[in-house]
C-alpha cells in the first residue's frame, strides 16, 4: 500500500513534456536518483522513499504499452507506507510541487482527489479513511 499523487496538466492528460528535460532537472533536485528508463527515485534512508513515474497514458488515465515513448503526459508518485510519517507532507510535497511547477502542470493528491499547492497543515492520519 502507498500513498499517491499524480502530476497532471488536465484531467484528460492531454498535455505532453519531453523525457529528456524533465529528466535534467530531475537530476538536479535534492536526493533523486534515476531508476530506470523513465523512472526516478527520492532515495534517502531510513526516513524518506518515493518512487516517480513518468508515464504515458490515455485520456482516462490508464497507461499506455509503449516501450519506446520520448514523451509523458502524466506522473505518477507512489510513497510506500512504511516511509509516511506525521511529516509526510512536509517530507515529500515540497518535491512534488517542484516538478508540477517546473512542467506548469498540477498536483494532485489520489486521495483526497484534491489539488494540492503547498504543503498542508492538516496531519496525515486525516487523509487516511
């Protein structure tokens, strides 16, 4: 089980960005390392872990099989629940939040289903049921 969020431009997903730039800027930020071809990791043990996925996918949301794709059109972040703490937003968003404001697209949070545009003051337990 884990916590996730999507960065999206719309709720169609159909916005585009290149692998390529993203993947620079990524490169850049704070304890994210490459994790395959078109997958990242904020790696920093033993209190933070998320994954990030740029993915290719239909205008519902459903990933697309395409091997070979140079563009994305949505990510996805997929906290595990062992690394969410009372922190978590705090931890992770700040993150999250750079790579929507970098693509010009939106975070949201799967959920609440709500968009998130800085890190909230509510606990995390509150999210949760």
């Amino acid at each position: 089980m884990s916590y996730d969020l999507t960065i999206r431009a719309n709720e169609t997903f159909s916005a585009f960005a290149e692998c390529q730039p993203l993947a620079k800027f990524m490169r850049r930020l704070p304890k994210i390392k490459p994790n395959g071809e078109r997958a990242y990791v904020l790696d920093d043990p033993p209190r933070r872990h998320m994954e990030i996925d740029l993915e290719l996918v239909d205008d519902g949301g459903d990933i697309l099989d395409d091997e070979a794709y140079t563009e994305f059109n949505c990510v996805r972040l997929h906290i595990p629940q062992e690394f969410l703490s009372a922190t978590f937003q705090r931890d992770y968003f700040p993150t999250a939040l750079a790579i929507a404001q970098r693509l010009g697209w939106q975070l949201f949070d799967d959920q609440t289903e709500k968009l998130v545009t800085q890190v909230a003051e509510k606990p995390w337990w509150r999210f949760w049921g």
